[in-house]
C-alpha cells in the first residue's frame, strides 16, 4: 500500500484530534499508533499537533510530548544567561525550534544544544546531524522518554555530551559519549557546580539553575 502526503496528514491529525480532551492536561509521552512510519520528509509536511504538544521523530515514529511548562522555560533561560558567560563558547548555541536530524527518519529539538565550530566544519552545509552538548530540561511526563529513548539517539547520533535537568528533583544528570554510548551519569545537586567536558572553562551552578540566585 502507498501513502500520500494527504493521506498521512489526514491520519495524523486525526489521531492528534483524538487526544483533543486529554491533550489539555496530558503530562506523558505518547506515539503514534499508526502502522506506518514517517520519513524525515513526510514528518516535515505534517501540521503541528495541537495545545503546544511537540512533535518528533525517531527511526519513523512520532513522538508527542506536552509542551513546556512556565517552570521549565525558566530554566532554560538560566541556562542561556549561564552558558553565553562561557569563554570556552566557541560555535553557536541552539534553542527551540532549532533541530538535530538526519535522513531519513529523525528529527529532533532539544531545548537547548551547542556545535563547536570544528563539529560544524564537519558536517554538511545546512544540517545539524549532531551536536557537541545537548542540555534536555525533563519533567515528571517526559523523564522516561528523555532518558531512554530520546537518550539512546543522541548517542547514536554521536552527541558527545548530555545533560538531564531535572526539573522536580532539582538536579541535573551529566553523560558523556564513550565508544559510541554513554556512560552512567554523574548527578549534580544544590550545592554542586557542573563542569563540562566539551567546554572546558564552563562552570554552571546548580544553585542558580533552579533560580537560587
């Protein structure tokens, strides 16, 4: 059977349609049920689903997720105000909607992530394939997803450094990339500062993360 632009859109909106009651207060991580999966191109032609829930794609599948809460943008401006301090910042960092992707099946936005000028040369002009540091701030609906599934691609996609924020627990999980996996995170309380590996002069202050100033 063949699939359509049309076609695909039309099942998709019409299963995001079906989430119309629950999307209002959903706070998980859910797929589409659809049998067929989505190439990079057919994922791009789709509408973006309703009631700020985000959209992306790994191997084919479509994850949605809810969107940010109040809470969560904070945190992520605290992390801009604290990484742009960087002199060790030489590239360029990313926020939403900017995305990581590669043909044929995935794309993904992280809330926030930096490319080296040396990773950029190395990638093909107008792609963002990966990304030296990935900063993912998780929430109670979202942490399984972002630690696992989402996880697991970023080191496939050779994302050298990845940090899980905590959002709850007010922590943040540092992994770094090594043969092609991470290794276990080392987790950073109040009290703790992170240093990077890709960047080796920043320090971060839990503390000031989750707005202890």
């Amino acid at each position: 059977m063949s699939w359509g632009i049309t076609d695909l859109r039309n099942r998709f909106n019409g299963f995001v349609k079906g989430l119309g009651s629950l999307s209002v207060t959903m706070s998980w991580v859910t797929t589409s049920p659809l049998v067929k999966t989505y190439t990079l191109e057919e994922f791009w032609a789709l509408s973006d689903p309703p009631n700020r829930l985000k959209a992306e794609l790994i191997a084919g599948v479509i994850y949605l997720s809810p969107g940010s809460s109040p809470a969560h943008d904070d945190i992520v401006s605290r992390l801009v105000r604290q990484l742009m301090t960087d002199p060790s910042l030489r590239g360029q960092l990313y926020f939403p909607r900017a995305a990581i992707w590669v043909p044929d099946s995935t794309h993904l936005e992280p809330d926030l992530f930096y490319v080296s000028a040396e990773t950029e040369a190395q990638m093909v002009p107008g792609r963002r394939t990966t990304a030296d540091l990935v900063i993912e701030v998780i929430s109670p609906g979202s942490a399984i997803y972002d630690r696992n599934t989402k996880a697991d691609t970023y080191a496939k996609l050779g994302v050298k450094e990845l940090w899980l924020v905590d959002e709850v627990a007010e922590n943040v999980e540092v992994r770094t990339l090594v043969k092609g996996k991470f290794a276990p995170g080392k987790v950073f309380a109040k009290g703790d500062s992170v240093n990077s590996l890709v960047l080796p002069e920043l320090t971060v202050e839990v503390s000031r993360i989750f707005g202890d100033e």
